[in-house]
C-alpha cells in the first residue's frame, strides 16, 4: 500500500466505513482539524503544585467499569452503575489529594469515546461496538473538572486485542457490518501477532498516520489536559515475536540494523503525534510513561547503574532521545522498584532521569509501584514492611526533595480498594489529602 502523503499538516481524522459487501471495507483519510480557537488550559490548576496522579485503566475492566454493570442488566441501569462508581472513585481521589488522573480511553482496537474511527469499546457494554447510551470521556471531563481535577487521555497504541482467541477473532470479524468496523478487518494487512495478542505493525507509515489521526480526533473534539502513550511500542516475548520482517524489507532500506529501523519508526509515531496536538491545540500536554530504564550503563555509558530490562532493547523506544528533542512535555517513567532492588534501585533511576530532564523542557512525574505495596514478596520484601509505608514514604520524600523531578503518578487506581494497600492509603490521606 502506498504511503500516505502529507502536504504541510500531518494526517488526521480517519474515517473509517465498513460495508457489507463482498468487497473489502474502505478506508478514507480527511484532513487534519482545524486547531482550537480556545485552547483549554492544561497548567496545574494550581500554580507550583506538583503531579499527584494516578492511572486508571479500562482494559479488560481493571479498574473500571464494574464487571458487574454489563452483566444482565438494562441499559438504564448499566450506565447509572458505570457513572456511579465513576464519580465514587473521583470523589476518593480528591480526598486524598490527586490532582490528575490519566483514563485509558483507548485500551486496545476500541474507544471510550463516540469514534468515528474505532468501534465502541466492548468493556462498556460486553460487545464491540455497541454504543454504551453515554459519552464516558465526556463524562469523565466533566466530573473530574468540576472537582478541580485535570484528565490526561491514556492511549495504548498498538494493541489490537488482549488476547487472540478464536472467540476474539469472531468478535472482530463481527465489526465487518459496523460503521466505524474494528482495523482488525479493515486493514488486516496492518495486524501481527506478537506477545500473545494482536497488534499493529508499528514500520508500516499507514499505522502511525491512523494512530495519530485517532489522538487528533480526541484534542479537536474534547478539553483533555493532555494526552499520554504507555509503554507498549514494540511489544513481544521470547515464544511470541513480531513478525515484521517482510515489513523491514520494504521500509528497512539504509539502516544497520532492524533494532535501529524500528527504534527510528517509534521516534517517528512520537514525533507526529507531538505535531499534531501542537497544531491542534498548543496547550494539551503529550507524555509517555515507559519502562523505567531507558539503557543499562553495561551497554551504554549514557545509561543508567541498573541491570533491568531496557526500553531501549527490549521495546525499541529511545525515550531518552524524545526528551531531547523536545518531543515530549512530559515524561513519566515506571520506576516499580523499592531503594534496595539492586538490579534496578529507585534512587538510582529517579536521580538519573532528573538529570536528563533538567537541561530540557520536559517535565518528570515519577510512576509509582501502589500495586506492590503491601504485597508479599520474596525479592523486594519492602512492600510488607509496615504495610509498605515506609518504602512508600521514601519514594515520594526522594520526588519531592531531587530537583527536576515534578511530581508522581501512582499505578494503578482499583489498587486504592486492596485491603492489602489500607495503610498506605491512610499514609497518603494523611501526606496529600485535604
């Protein structure tokens, strides 16, 4: 397929119709927005306050919504569940003083969202594509602002589906009829199998322009604060590779290595989505929030005194380098290891992501392991010591103490309900809440 041209703006809002007939399903490019004539603020509402804020995700219902609110119900009573429990959890997050909070809207091949891109997601109502009788990113604006309450809208980029089970693939298929159908039949050709899962194949230029053209539907349609990819780029496992290499051989011409291609196709999606929320709207914050070692020193005398799995290697993203090209207003490292993990101690990589940052525009939030806390483990038995307070309280006593460092975001938000975490939870009412 032949590459999409760009003529000064990049692509943006793809609409995508699917048809019943025999044909394949097309899909049509439009072009890019116009930006906003109002920029919505994305400053801290309170000036010099820094990030307290948490993730809360949607795929496979982690932390919302309620399994039980798309088991047997009608739809009234569905969404009445969905919003409840959503303003209950906002209304505990305010007491105990998170400021913002990053809603996975796009959890894999589906929205959150009324897309004219992607099919409704079926963690809403059970089915792909069935519309959920409600907005839930327009819903979620509108409660976490009126509780003074900043929301980034998280993306997964890549991902297709969780899983590639004969039933999945069913249900995907079964999208063939809507308007919009899933990428999974539209675009088939874009699909790979790697971790298990169905993903995109990040080398193709067709997938970076479509999943730019998804973030620029969200920015032009909502007052999002900002916008944050995860750490899913080049996703794969030893008995589950990405199969790309037809994909190299095609776009691969003039680089040493595939390793160093693929790293060159993730700076380019980072790049373009940076452009086209910019162009959009200059004032929504981009982020990503990657594995928390970019290099190991071993490999790389620019990298850090750890031993972990790198960013770098494993998922081919040089986030380091996004930094420094001003790519990224924000970046927020999962750094989920206690002070004594030798392989990769938080101090160490906390104060070395401080040091990138701070020649730079970049702000640094720090991701916090809160799924840990209080959970038994033999190698970091710091998380059950007193409840994990004490490991918990030096982690955000380091953020707050070590220039450059902005704030923290805690992973993940149902973790806040764990009887296992209560006592954290008290600790931080106690240090953050009102």
């Amino acid at each position: 397929m032949k590459s999409f041209t760009r003529s000064g703006a990049l692509v943006a809002c793809a609409l995508l119709l699917a048809s019943c007939a025999s044909k394949p399903p097309k899909s049509l490019v439009t072009p890019l927005p116009p930006v906003a004539r109002e920029p919505q603020p994305t400053q801290p509402q309170h000036p010099g306050e820094p990030m307290r804020g948490i993730w809360l995700a949607t795929v496979s219902r982690l932390d919302w919504p309620p399994l039980a609110s798309v088991n047997g119900v009608d739809t009234a009573t569905r969404i009445a569940m969905q919003k409840k429990a959503l303003t209950d959890k906002l209304d505990k997050l305010r007491r105990l003083g998170i400021n913002t909070v990053f809603f996975q809207v796009k959890p894999d091949g589906t929205a959150l969202w009324p897309s004219r891109i992607l099919p409704w997601s079926d963690t809403l109502t059970g089915t792909i594509g069935q519309d959920p009788g409600y907005d839930p990113l327009q819903f979620m604006l509108d409660e976490a602002h009126r509780r003074g309450m900043q929301v980034h809208a998280w993306f997964n980029p890549y991902r297709v589906s969780t899983n590639i089970k004969s039933s999945t693939v069913a249900e995907l298929n079964r999208t063939v009829s809507l308007n919009p159908a899933s990428v999974f039949v539209l675009h088939r050709e874009w699909v790979r199998t790697a971790g298990d899962r169905y993903v995109l194949d990040p080398g193709i230029p067709e997938v970076r322009d479509w999943i730019a053209s998804i973030v620029a539907e969200v920015v032009s349609r909502y007052p999002v604060d900002g916008v944050q990819f995860d750490d899913y780029f080049y996703t794969e496992t030893p008995g589950s590779r990405l199969q790309d290499e037809q994909t190299f051989r095609r776009y691969g011409q003039g680089f040493a290595s595939k390793a160093d291609w693929r790293r060159h196709n993730t700076q380019l999606l980072i790049e373009d989505v940076s452009r086209t929320i910019k162009q959009i709207n200059p004032n929504v914050a981009f982020g990503v929030s990657p594995a928390g070692v970019w290099r190991n020193r071993s490999h790389d005398p620019a990298g850090s005194q750890t031993s972990g799995a790198a960013a770098y290697d494993e998922s081919f993203a040089d986030t380091r380098l996004w930094v420094q090209k001003g790519y990224l207003d924000y970046i927020a490292p999962q750094i989920y290891w206690p002070f004594t993990r030798k392989a990769a101690r938080y101090d160490v990589l906390a104060r070395w992501w401080a040091d990138v940052v701070k020649s730079t525009h970049t702000r640094l939030y720090i991701g916090v392991a809160l799924y840990k806390v209080g959970e038994p483990s033999r190698i970091e038995p710091e998380w059950m010591v007193n409840g994990g307070v004490p490991e918990l309280k030096k982690q955000l006593d380091l953020n707050e103490s070590v220039p450059h460092i902005d704030g923290t975001i805690l992973f993940r938000e149902d973790y806040l309900n764990k009887p296992q975490a209560q006592q954290a939870v008290n600790y931080l009412q106690h240090r953050w809440g009102s």
